[in-house]
C-alpha cells in the first residue's frame, strides 16, 4: 500500500495546533473523559494559567520537599453514576482513587481530606452507607482522613453526591517515579485483568444482567507499590490507568517522554466474562477504566524481579508483561495485533461511544 | 473466549494468508462493502497479511456515514425542542450537523440518549408520557427489523408518544451504482454478512452475473475476512462470479424470513440521499402510510434544505471505493475525528475514522511489520 499523506508530527496529533480541538463554545462530557479532549483542556486553558514547576509534571501528584521530608499531594473528584455498583460505591472509590494517586508517585499515603457535595434530597441512609464505607476503606488503607467539608445544593443542581478527596503522602529517599523517566528498552509491566471497574459500571448502567456480575476492581495499591518498591530496583513509571484505560495512559506517557511503546494485545490479561461484556457493548477494552491496575516501567533486567513481587502480592497476581518502550515512533503506541497484524493505539477523541453493528 | 478467539487467532491467520499469498497471480481489487468490516481490518492489521497484488478498497457499508447532512439537521432540530427525549444510537451523538452535534446540544440542555436498542425507547416513552420520544432509526438492513418492531409494538400497544425518524438506507442499490460507476475499480466483493443474516443473499445473484464480480458473503472476524478474500480470490483467479457464503454460521440463503416480513410490513422502498454519494433510485426504507403517527418527519415540522459538503472532502470517492483516505489532502491535517470534513470520517466505521483512529496516517506499521 502507498501513502502520500503529509507527514505529521505526534504534536499535530495529538491537540496542538493547527488541529481545531479547541473550538468548543462549551464544556463537553467528552472533556472530562481522559482522552484527547481533557488532554486540550488542561493544556490550552488550565496549564497557560496555573503553570509552575510542580504541575508542569503532569503526573497523577505532585512531589516536593519541606524541610528533610518529600511530600507527595494530590486531588481528585468522584461523580460516578451509579453510586453504588458491583464491587463498591462513590465513597471506597474516593478513597482509594486518591491513596492510588499517592502511590504512582511511589508515596506512602498519610492524610485524606474529604469534600463531600450533596444533592437535596439524598436518602440519609445512602449518605450513612458512603461515609462508613469511606471509614472502612481509609482504616483498610491506613490513611487518616484529617479533615473535611461538606456541601448541599439544591435538588436537580448535583448528581445525588459528589465526592472530592486530597491526600499527602511521604515520598522514600532515592524514589524517582515520574512519566518522562520512562526509557528506551523499559518493560511495561500491568498488575492484573484490565476493563472490569468501566465494565462493572457500564452493566449497570444499561441493565446487563451477567451470569457472572463483574465486580469493580477497585483497590487500594499502595501496598502493591511497597512491594515493587522493595525489590530496591529503579521503577522509572508507575500509573494507574483510570478514565480512558490504558491506552490512553500509556499515549500520555509517550508523549511526556518522548519515547514509543510496543504492546503486545495477546499479552494483555482480560477476563473473558469483560471480553464479553465489551463485545455486546461494543467498547474496546483498552480504553475502558480500571480503579485497582497499575502500569509500572521498569528497566528490562529489573522485569522478572519486579513481575516476581507484583506476583507474590494479592493484588499482582494476574500481573504480565504487556509491552516495551522503544526509540521508534516517538509519541505512539503501536500494538502487535492477536492475529500478527499491527495497528496505531491512540488516545480517545471524547467519550467511548458505543458502535451500531 | 469461546466462538471468539478461534476466529482471532494467530497461527490460523497465517495459514489462511499463506494460502491467498500462493494463489494469487496478478493484482485484483476488493471491496469489503461494511464499515464494520473496515473496521476489524484496519484494527487487527488484517490488509498487512496480504500480498500487495490484493487490494482492499472500503465500501459504503458505514451507515452512520451514510445518513445525509439534511436528515442530520433534521435530527438536531427534533432533539432541541424541549418536548422531546431524543435516542440514539452511540456513534450517532459525535456526528456534526450543520451547527453542531448531539453531544453539544446535549451540554446546552437538550434530552439526548444513547441506547442499544430502539425498543428501549418504548420503555422510555412509556414512564415520559408528557414527553415525545424520538429514536433516529438510521442502518442498513441489519437494524430495520428492530426499529421495525419498535414501531410495530408501540401501535399495538397504543404509545402515542413514539416515533422515528428514518433514514434506512439498502445494500444492493449501493452496490450496483458502485459499479455501474464509470471510476468503478471493483473486481470482487466481501458482501455485508450482518445485512444477509436478515435479508438472504439471494438478491446478490444477479448482481454477481450482470456484472460478472464475485460476492462473498463474508463476517466480521480475522478469520472470516481472510477466509472472505481467499475464497473472492479463488474466484477471480479462475474466472467465476458468483455469490459464496463464508459466514454460514450466521448467514442462511433465505435469511431471517420473520423479520424480513416484519420489515415489509412496517417500511416501504423509496429513494435516499447518501451522505457524500447523492440520491441513489430506490435505495432506502420509510415507513408506510399506516404508521404516519410514528413518523417523526411528519409529526414535526422540518423545513427540507440543500446543504453543501466542504469541497475538499473525497468522502464520495472513498465511500465508492475510488479513492483511499489518505489520499485526500485533508486527511490527518484540516479533517479529523474531532473535526471531521466529511462522511467517513464522522463513525468509527467510516474508512477516514479508522485509518485515523488507528494510525494509518503515520506510516509505522509498515515499518513494524518488515521487522517483525
């Protein structure tokens, strides 16, 4: 096959001039869903106005010192619907989002504040039910939550609630975990089956009854992390892959690093009954959200140690070798296909919508 | 998965392309007639696997293209009113209109749904009595038989409140002006496997023999497309045309008789403008005189409008086979998923969209592919 199309830089794919990403006169949804949209978003109009050292980053937190002591600090805003879902609710999730934001940055999670905003009319047993259930996942995760505020509004102004969490955490001497440490020949390792918390919500959204329900895979992953961490081995990424999956994800990290990454689709652990699931629904899975995954970049000699420990930790067991990064195709994910084939995988362009046929 | 993975597995795909790899001859052009089939095949690399003489060149099959500039308008005007709960199929809400997109009126306030069904909406008409709810009953033959029962269940059932706005477009029209085209370049078909599940493949036959091209009926997997070409060339290389079924687990001759007669009872053929082709004689569906209270044309009052496509867009050519994405000038710079100039670049099944969405615009694959 020839080509004559221009050549094109990652730039101009990805939101940059001179494509017209920025013409909206309004918010979209497809603003808040991960994919190239948010991406436009914080650059064009959040970044050119909050820009300073620390968020330049661009990571799930920001780490900094105070005294002899390296902080890491985050915040993130809960608004799922439904709230309540097969293997947890809007309360655990805030938590654990946030503690797994701390931990991408290879932090020991530490304090939590809680925002709470609440729609009129919420029943209190509902409200009861989320605020044990946040107790319940800050003492599992061993966070204190330090302080907190709460918000009403009037009816039909909010979503039933919604939730906004910050944490601090304690960063380890020597600890060095970012997106542009990712490095040519890294291996791009994932904890376990991806797809399920997207998956969990998106059955009850639409009414899908399962044979087997698909539970959320939320999870707290600091412990995870510890174990990766005390291999003593340089992990150079770790990132949770929440909204728009771990495409998406990984198309950041590419584009942060200026690296490529080669993915090999047959090596990436789904459960069959989400396979399933994304078939009728007709999503890739690879874009779907995860609440209890991380990726990890880690040097290719340090691979089989770490996979070992993700392994021996029960929220590792599944975990596999995915990918590698590569000085070919900066800027991109290229994935060997299940049938030998080869394809681009990109970021999304707004919300994962369902296909007619 | 089981009735999935074998149909995506590596070993098997090679030995199928080994196959075409030794029987082809000379260079042959093919046409894989649904976006859905374009869509696997540019996802899981399936034209990598071929030899170069095979060409696959991307038919009409996207229906979500296909629906006209006009009835798009038309659909967003319906959508605006405040009476009315708007559904729709997902790929639909991204598709620009004139002014906007579904997904825009719906962040300015407009009631705007996705559903997976039409007979969802039904549910929805029903617990919304003081409200109009409009389903957009765009697709080929493959989604008439839904959107047929769906009118047929809400006058049954007295729902007043229900209607759709029809844009059904047919296959075999589509496929015979492709080929009466003076630019047709069409040697052989993948025929649409989804559409003869419900309509047969009988039809095709004397599309086959007065255009002496083979048609096979083909699916939607690696396999089943690989199979599709390597049976389309088996053809060609001695000289028949004939229909074929390679997705018999799916597609029977006759079809699925119950809804095709569902189908004639709820719609009848008339003319319909594809989106970047024009007006094709007797290629689409409307509904019949006596389900006019379900028809959203007439239930509101649309005006009818000439719109103009940007001239730069080859969306035609594409959707006719003639011209590939990326030979347009603007593929990949001015049109794009988020501002698309045209047709087959507003559905993840148009042939834009796809070769956008996965990369064909970059030039990598080739490269990955010779190393591997």
């Amino acid at each position: 096959m020839t080509t004559n199309a221009p050549k094109i830089s990652p730039g101009d794919l990805m939101g940059s001039c001179p494509l017209p990403l920025g013409d909206y006169q309004g918010i979209v949804l497809a603003h808040g869903s991960g994919g190239k949209l948010s991406g436009d978003l914080i650059q064009k109009v959040v970044l050119p106005q909050f820009r300073n050292e620390l968020i330049e980053v661009l990571h799930d937190g920001a780490v900094f010192s105070i005294g002899d002591q390296r902080l890491a600090f985050t915040t993130d805003s809960y608004v799922v619907n439904p709230i309540f879902f097969p293997g947890g609710d809007i309360g655990k999730l805030a938590v654990h989002g946030t503690v797994n934001d701390l931990a991408m940055c290879g932090a020991r999670p530490l304090y939590l504040s809680v925002g709470f905003i609440i729609e009129e009319g919420l029943p209190m047993d509902d409200f009861r039910r989320i605020v044990r259930s946040i107790r319940e996942a800050a003492d599992a995760t061993g966070v204190i939550l330090a302080t907190g505020d709460t918000k009403v509004v009037d009816h039909g102004k909010a979503d039933k609630i919604f939730i906004n969490t910050s944490g601090i955490g304690l960063v380890r001497e020597g600890v060095q975990i970012q997106p542009k440490r990712a490095q040519v020949g890294d291996k791009i390792l994932v904890s376990g089956f991806i797809a399920s918390h997207g998956i969990a919500i998106m059955s009850v959204r639409e009414g899908l009854d399962f044979e087997n329900a698909i539970a959320s895979d939320t999870a707290p992953l600091h412990g995870l992390v510890e174990a990766i961490l005390a291999t003593g081995r340089d992990v150079h990424v770790l990132r949770d892959p929440t909204r728009g999956g771990v495409t998406s994800a990984l198309s950041e990290i590419t584009q942060s690093a200026g690296i490529g990454i080669r993915l090999d689709e047959s090596a990436i652990p789904i459960r069959n009954e989400v396979k399933g699931a994304c078939e009728i629904l007709g999503l890739d899975p690879l874009y779907v959200a995860n609440e209890g995954k991380l990726l990890a970049f880690v040097p290719a000699a340090a691979a089989g140690e770490v996979l070992a420990a993700m392994r021996a930790h029960p929220l590792g067991r599944d975990a596999a070798v995915i990918g590698e990064v590569t000085s070919d195709h900066p800027g991109f994910v290229l994935m060997k296909t299940r049938i030998g084939g080869s394809r681009v995988v990109d970021m999304l362009s707004g919300e994962q919508l369902p296909r007619i046929c | 998965m089981k009735y999935l993975d074998e149909y995506r597995n590596e070993a098997m795909a090679r030995k199928i392309a080994d196959e075409i790899h030794r029987l082809v001859t000379r260079p042959w052009v093919l046409m894989e007639v649904c976006g859905g089939q374009t869509h696997s095949i540019v996802k899981y690399g399936i034209d990598h696997l071929l030899p170069e003489q095979i060409e696959l060149v991307h038919g009409p099959g996207c229906p979500v293209c296909v629906t006209s500039l006009e009835m798009i308008d038309k659909a967003h005007a319906i959508a605006r009113r405040p009476e009315v709960i708007f559904c729709s199929f997902g790929d639909m809400l991204r598709v620009p209109g004139s002014e906007a997109d579904l997904l825009v009126l719906k962040s300015r306030g407009a009631d705007v749904r996705v559903v997976y069904s039409p007979i969802d909406c039904l549910k929805i008409a029903r617990a919304n009595p003081g409200k109009k709810v409009v389903f957009f009953a765009i697709g080929f033959e493959t989604t008439a038989p839904g959107n047929a029962m769906a009118v047929w269940q809400a006058q049954r059932q007295g729902i007043g409140n229900f209607s759709i706005l029809v844009s059904h477009v047919l296959v075999p029209p589509a496929m015979e002006a492709i080929l009466q085209s003076p630019l047709n370049r069409v040697q052989g078909f993948l025929g649409p496997g989804h559409v003869c599940a419900v309509m047969g493949y009988r039809e095709y036959e004397p599309i086959a023999e007065r255009h002496r091209v083979p048609i096979v009926i083909t699916g939607f997997e690696p396999m089943d497309l690989l199979e599709g070409v390597l049976m389309a060339l088996r053809q060609l290389e001695t000289g028949r045309a004939v229909v074929e079924n390679q997705y018999p687990r799916v597609v029977r001759c006759e079809g699925n008789q119950a809804a095709q007669e569902l189908v004639k009872k709820v719609f009848e053929i008339c003319d319909r403008k594809w989106r970047g082709v024009g007006s094709i004689p007797r290629s689409g569906y409307k509904l019949r005189e006596e389900f006019c209270d379900h028809d959203a044309e007439r239930l509101f009052d649309l005006k009818d409008t000439e719109k103009q496509e940007p001239s730069i867009c080859l969306s035609g050519l594409v959707l006719q086979g003639v011209k590939k994405p990326h030979d347009c000038p603007a593929f990949g710079t001015q049109c794009t998923p988020q501002h698309p100039l045209g047709a087959t670049m507003v559905s993840a099944e148009g042939a834009c969209a796809a070769y956008y969405t996965y990369g064909r615009h970059l030039q990598l694959e080739k490269k990955e592919t010779a190393e591997a």
